[in-house]
C-alpha cells in the first residue's frame, strides 16, 4: 500500500486500491505485434507498387490487350478501396 496523507475533513476518500499490480501493467509495447504489422504493410505497399510495373510484361507474355490490363488496374484498386473501411472499422 502506498502511504495516505490525511485529507481535508470535507474531501472524498482517497483512493487507494492497489488492485492493479506493476506487473499487470505492459512497460513496453508488444513488439511481436508491431512487427506483424510492419511486414503486412509492406507487403501491402510492395503489391501496390508492384503490379502496375509488371503491366507490360503481363500484355506481352499473355497476350493481353489494353481493356484486359485495365481491368486488372480495376480489379486491383476496387479490392483496396472496399477493403480499406472495412479493415479501418474493424482495428477501430
């Protein structure tokens, strides 16, 4: 228990609860974690910046036209934007 001083007569009681121990409390942030979200936001980033330089390469070796690269570039963008608020609302 922490030491008390006396209050003023007319003030509320003290709280003193020791319930929560020291070692209940994290000193430091969990950095396993930190990590995890680290590499998935490269990851993430890497894909994003990825794709679109590999454009030319997936035209010429598939034999792709410029309508089936845009729907690629669609695909891809639509699947960030949806799943961005979704992922958003669900860490909040």
């Amino acid at each position: 228990m922490r030491p008390t001083t006396e209050a003023p007569a007319n003030s509320p009681p003290a709280c003193v609860d020791d319930s929560v121990e020291e070692r209940d409390i994290p000193s430091s942030p969990v950095f396993q974690i930190l990590f995890a979200l680290s590499f998935a936001h490269l990851v993430n980033d890497t894909l994003q910046s990825l794709i679109p330089a590999i454009y030319p390469i997936l035209k010429t070796q598939l034999r792709l036209d410029y309508s089936h690269i845009g729907l690629i570039a669609l695909s891809n963008q639509l699947t960030a934007s949806l799943l961005q608020p979704i992922v958003g609302a669900f860490t909040y």
